[in-house]
C-alpha cells in the first residue's frame, strides 16, 4: 500500500460514499494500529500515523520508530484490511445517520419496492426506510412502484446499518404539504401557528399573515379550492378546517369551533378550560361527530373546551354550589367563588392547587387538605355511578337490539306465511271458502 494508494483510496471513498477524508483517515490508521497489536500483543503502545498531504505512512512501538514497510507489510495486511473496511462501513453508517437525523420532521419522496403484512418498505436515494402500518393514514394501501410522500419520523442505528421509520400520520406531514402547496407559506409571508389533526379523518390548521393585504385563509384555499385540494388528495380525502390564528382565545376559541356557531366564551384561567356557550341547534355541531371538532379544537388552542348550553350552565353551577356547600369546612361564599372560577364537578375540585384554594377561602392547611379529600371521595363515589350506568345502559342497549331482532325475525315468519297461503280468484265466494258458480255448475 503505496502513499499514492492510499491518497486514491481515501478520495474515492469521500465521493463515493459522502465521509469526510478525515474520518477515512482515522479509520486507516486505527486498522493498522489494530493489526499491528495483534503482531505485537495488545499491550503494546502502538502508534501509526498517516500524512495527510503525501499519504506516506510512519509508526513507532513503545517509543520505537517502525520502518514504513514493516508497519504496512510484515504486520499483516489482511488483518488491516478487514479493520479498515469495518471502520468506514461504521463511517458510513453514521454518515446516512446524521444525514437523516437531520430530515426528521421534515418531507420526503420514496418509492415504495414492497408492501408486506400492511408495512411498506420505502427506497429512498441512499438507504431503504420502512413506512409501518402505525404511521399509514387508516384506510389507505400501497402497491409496489407506487411513489410515496411522507416525513422522516424517526432513525437509529442497527449494527452496521442504519434504520428510517417513515410517518404519513403525523401533523408534520400536513404542514409540510401547505409549504410545498402554498408560496406565501414558504415565503413567510403566511405563517402556520398552530395545527391539530387526526390522520385520515379531519385536520385543523391556524394561519396568520403578516401582511394586511393577504387573506391567510383565502391563500390557503386558492382559487376555487384548488390548493387545499391538492393536499386533501395526498391525504386520502382527510378534511381540512383552515382557522384564522388570533391571540385572543375569546376569538381564537370560536374561529376552531367552526363551523359551528359559539354564542359566547368563559375562560376559567385556574384550570385552563373554556366554557363555550352555544344554542341548543348547534350544539351537535360544536360537539363534532363522536367529540371530533372541540377536540380538535382543543388541540389546537393548547385549552380544554367544554361545549354547554346556557341552560345546561345554569344547571351546573346550581348542582355545583349546592354540592361544594354540603362539604365540611366549604361555605357558600367559597363554593360560589370556586363556582366563579370554572369548577364545576368534584373532580376539578380535587386537582386544585391546595394554594390557591386556602387563598380563596382563607383556610389553614389541615381546612384546606379536608375539603380536598371529600372532594376525592365525592369524585370516585361519581365515577363508580357513572360505571354503574354506563353499564346499565350497555345491557338495556343490549335487551333493546335482541327485541328488535326477535321483533323483526316474527315480522318475517309472519310475511313468509301470508305469502305461502293458496291463491283464490279474488271472488267472495273464494274468499268465504263457498264454492264459485262454476264449481257448482261441474257439481
């Protein structure tokens, strides 16, 4: 292995394999250190180093200067050569990590080669990824061949190689898509505050502009919906609610209920939780089909949003003050600031901060520790009626379908019957079971 050689080797391996020649470098020289321990013992002290600029090379044992040839030579060139290609296969492999570590969250295009068991193995341009059934939006499937698009969720190192797990799931993807899909976005002229999502079923997106005479939501939809449709159709028809960033929560809150309507906001700072007030029409709405919408919603403003009506409120606080009075140590005046504060079950009241709560009231420690753990009590004694109920209903729910279902089962049996008895020519006589003219007349 002359300079020259080595210079060539450690060139063709920094453009082929993208590892600085100083890491290439550092392995060469480890390998012959490694070889040369194994000639000499691994006691030895064993130094080897490689000139950077002629490539010649120069070693000494214990302190001793060994001759060039018997470093690269007489201590075993195949040992070396192993070593060294162990080195740079490590070098390689964490070169393709940080090259990646720095692409998590961030979108690429792969194609995928198989798709075995729901996950998908993804070959992008220097390393295959896996795209698992976890990160896949639900309901979709990929066939071999088919171009995929989705964000570097996560990369580790396995042995020699290197491991990159594939999202299509994760809120990333969605704002990645609005950068690709909308130039004011990626110009920074639109800014994406904030976004909560529930893959393959609905997606909320809080914009803002920075400039007045740029509509956030109107850049956002494009002309004709256009460019939020481009983005729907990569997302497998997923819905996409565009929300008018405001910093205020008494406008931010109603723009990420839409398109329900909100009648008015009540912001309970104590528990981080917003009342929102809405008609009794659009309650329904707010809600979102199986509590979709406010939690999204939630998500999206970083508070807890509880839907009532007006009349549900008023019913709560009654029930609530009522309730806090009965406790030991918690007068009415208590029980009515607390109520003012957005506590509103027992629950809320057992996670309150034992601070707040003597300062509320003006308690000692021992007042405030008893009124917290009725408060406990009241809660579990609650939630074991609400598990009692629930389950009561699930067998009334259960009783109600096998009624229907032996409702409907003699409902056919009763139809299959008028449908087998004999037919008549519709006469009275047929009808009466007399015999007709004509029979009589064959009589």
């Amino acid at each position: 292995m002359n300079p020259n050689e080595i210079l060539r080797i450690v060139d063709a391996i920094h453009r082929d394999k993208n590892i600085d020649q100083e890491i290439v470098f550092q392995g060469i020289e480890a390998a012959l250190v490694s070889a040369a321990k194994k000639h000499y013992g691994e006691e030895q002290e064993i130094v080897v180093a490689i000139d950077r600029k002629d490539g010649s090379i120069s070693g000494t044992h214990n302190g001793v200067p060994l001759d060039p040839e018997e470093t690269v030579g007489r201590i075993g060139a195949q040992t070396a050569k192993q070593v060294m290609i162990q080195k740079i296969r490590e070098a390689e492999r964490d070169a393709l990590f940080n090259e990646y570590k720095d692409l998590v969250g961030q979108m690429i295009t792969g194609v995928v080669q198989r798709y075995e068991g729901g996950a998908a193995t993804v070959q992008l341009s220097n390393v295959e990824a896996i795209l698992p059934r976890s990160e896949q939006i639900p309901g979709e499937t990929h066939h071999a061949n088919e171009r995929v698009r989705a964000t570097v969720f996560e990369v580790k190192k396995v042995g020699s190689r290197v491991k990159v797990i594939l999202s299509r799931t994760r809120p990333h993807l969605v704002q990645r898509l609005f950068e690709q899909e909308i130039p004011e976005i990626a110009d920074g002229v639109i800014e994406i505050r904030a976004m909560a999502r529930e893959p393959g079923y609905r997606s909320k997106v809080a914009v803002s502009s920075s400039d007045q005479r740029v509509d956030c939501v109107g850049a956002c939809v494009g002309v004709r919906g256009n460019r939020i449709k481009n983005i729907v159709d990569e997302l497998a028809g997923e819905r996409i609610d565009i929300v008018r960033w405001n910093d205020d929560l008494q406008v931010l809150v109603p723009n990420a209920l839409q398109p329900a309507e909100v009648e008015e906001v009540i912001l309970c700072q104590m528990l981080g939780k917003a009342i929102v007030l809405v008609r009794e029409d659009q309650l329904s709405l707010a809600i979102g089909r199986r509590g979709q919408n406010v939690r999204l919603a939630s998500k999206l403003c970083g508070w807890d949003i509880e839907i009532m009506t007006r009349e549900e409120l008023d019913s709560s606080i009654g029930q609530a003050v009522g309730g806090y009075a009965a406790l030991d140590g918690c007068e009415e005046s208590l029980a009515e600031k607390l109520v003012g504060e957005g506590f509103l079950t027992y629950d809320e009241l057992s996670i309150i901060e034992p601070e707040d709560l003597m300062e509320m009231g003006s308690l000692t420690e021992e007042q405030t520790n008893h009124i917290i753990a009725q408060a406990e009590a009241k809660a579990k004694e609650v939630e074991v009626a609400a598990a009692i109920e629930r389950r009561r209903q699930r067998e009334q729910d259960r009783i109600d379908a096998a009624t229907r279902e032996a409702e409907a089962a003699d409902h056919a049996q009763r139809d299959a019957s008028e449908l087998a008895e004999p037919e008549t020519n519709g006469s009275p006589e047929a009808a009466a079971g007399k015999p007709t003219e004509a029979e009589s007349a064959e009589g």
